[in-house]
C-alpha cells in the first residue's frame, strides 16, 4: 500500500517522534509506514485521516501492478 | 502533490543484509572469544561442557550483552529516540518509549542469566546433587518473572511491535521446527547422537537470536519485499 504520510508529514514540519505522539504509536510504526513495511491497522488509518483532516484514500492508495 | 514516499531501494535492501550478515560475522567472533575467555576461567571444559553448552555461554553473553546495552540506553532520551527514528531526531524518547526499552532489557538479561545459570552451576551441581534442585527452583522463579515481563511487553507495544513480535516467533517456529526436525530424524536413524531437552532448547534460542537480530535490522533499516507486503510471488 502507497501512502503520502511522508509528504504530509513534512508540509506539518513534523518529525516522526512528533507524529508518533500524536497517533500514540511508537516512532518505529511511522517509519515503517512510511517506508511501506507495514500496512497500518484500520483504526490507526482513521486516526491519521482525523489527524491530517483528509479521507483516507487521499493519504493512502493500493498498489497496482 | 506528487511526491511519492521513499520505500527501501534494492541498493538499500543490500545495505541491510550486509549489516545482518556483518553483526552475524562480528557477533560470532566476538562470542567465541568470550566463551573461550569463560572456558578458561571458569575451569568449565571437560566432561562438565558439551557442545550445547559452549551455544548456551555464548547465547547467554549475548543475551546479557544486548540487554544491558538497551538499558544504557534507555538512559539517555536522545540516545534512544536516534536507535529508533529512521530519520533526523528531535523528539526525544517519550516515557513509554523509556518504558518499553527497559522492559525488553530486563527480559534479555533474564534470558541470557537463565541460559548461563545451568552452566555455572554444572560443576558443583556434580559435587552436590541436591544443589541442582535449587538451581531449578531459582531459574523456575526467574522464568515466572521473565514471562510477567514479556506479557507486559506485549500489553505497552503498539500495533506493528506485536505484528514484529509475532513475526520473529513464527520465524523462529518455522526455521527451529525444520532444524529440530531433521536433527530428530537423523537421531532416530542412528546417523547422529539423539537430541536432548537441553540440545532442543538452545537449538531454538540460537534461531530466535538470529531472527530477533535480523528483525531489528530491518526494521531500523528496512528491506523491501513482494512477500513482505503480501504479495503473491509466483
């Protein structure tokens, strides 16, 4: 799964330990999403599309071959 | 916005399994040293010292070592956040984050004591049997607690410390099943010495230390897969 948490990220100014705090995930949860390692769970997808006040498809997007 | 998020490259994939195959190579060296170094100060060569138990030293030094690593650590906030973050810190550690580390310290050295402890007692263990009971009860007690510890563990982790956790537990399910299997198999047909409880045990250890090690590189490096993000590959 794509997602754009990065860029998001960066136009907040935020660091992952920030982000991290702010979804009340561990710093290593942001890294691996943002480097597509890992798919985060349903709720902690809403979390972040309350967070940056997006839809959830507007931050993340499936992959195609 | 177009920019796409950066994902781990193949060059950088070969960076992370170089660093694997490295703390393998250096992790090794450095433990025979160790155990050598033990070996001979302790007086523990001879009948008292199989092969499992020359593993089982240096597993326990290992675990020991990496324990008291991360509780230095976690000492220090800024320390921790940099071993964490895969980018420039500027927060540093949060108090769960001090938390976490400190608990998974505390149940690698209960690991590595728990390994060490038969070994170091082998020799009066031989002197006086009845000391190997309370030896046992000892390591049943630090067992307990190690098990208090990991529920813990898993209680303060967020969603992709568990997926983590679960990972390397299937891994090391899945590599120790197939080694024990073969390992019992060749036993049974006489091709090797049969396999005891002990052999059994450390046998799997080694595969978790592998794993857990691999998995913390990767983690904190990356490594970019078609299996990984649960893609089919054939």
């Amino acid at each position: 799964m794509k997602n754009k948490l990065r860029v998001l990220r960066a136009e907040r100014a935020w660091s992952q330990g920030e982000l991290s705090v702010r979804l009340g995930v561990s710093r290593q949860a942001i890294n691996a999403i943002e480097t597509e390692k890992h798919d985060p769970s349903l709720e902690l997808a809403f979390r972040m599309a309350a967070l940056f006040q997006l839809p959830i498809e507007q931050i993340f997007e499936p992959e195609t071959k | 916005m177009s920019a796409q998020p950066v994902v781990a490259s193949s060059s950088s994939n070969f960076k992370t399994i170089l660093l694997v195959i490295g703390s393998y190579a250096i992790g090794g060296s450095v433990g025979y040293l160790c155990v050598k170094l033990l070996m001979t100060q302790f007086h523990l060569s001879g009948k008292f010292l199989t092969s499992a138990d020359a593993v089982a030293l240096w597993l326990g030094i290992a675990f020991l070592g990496a324990g008291a690593m991360l509780a230095f650590v976690s000492t220090n906030r800024t320390l921790l956040a940099r071993s964490m973050e895969g980018e420039g810190v500027e927060v540093p550690a949060t108090d769960d984050e001090v938390r976490i580390s400190r608990l998974q310290a505390a149940v690698l050295a209960l690991a590595g004591v728990m390994l060490l402890t038969p070994i170091f007692a082998l020799h009066r263990v031989s002197l006086h049997p009845g000391f190997a009971v309370k030896v046992y009860f000892a390591i049943v007690v630090l067992f307990v607690l190690q098990t208090v510890l990991n529920v813990r563990l898993w209680r303060a982790s967020d969603e992709y410390g568990r997926r983590t956790m679960l990972i390397v537990a299937a891994s090391t399910f899945g590599i120790g099943q197939a080694l024990l299997f073969l390992w019992g198999v060749a036993g049974r047909l006489g091709l090797t010495a049969g396999i005891s409880g002990w052999d059994a045990i450390i046998l799997l250890m080694s595969c978790y230390m592998a794993v857990g090690l691999g998995s913390w590189f990767v983690a904190r490096w990356g490594l970019r897969s078609k299996i990984r993000r649960g893609e089919r590959v054939l």
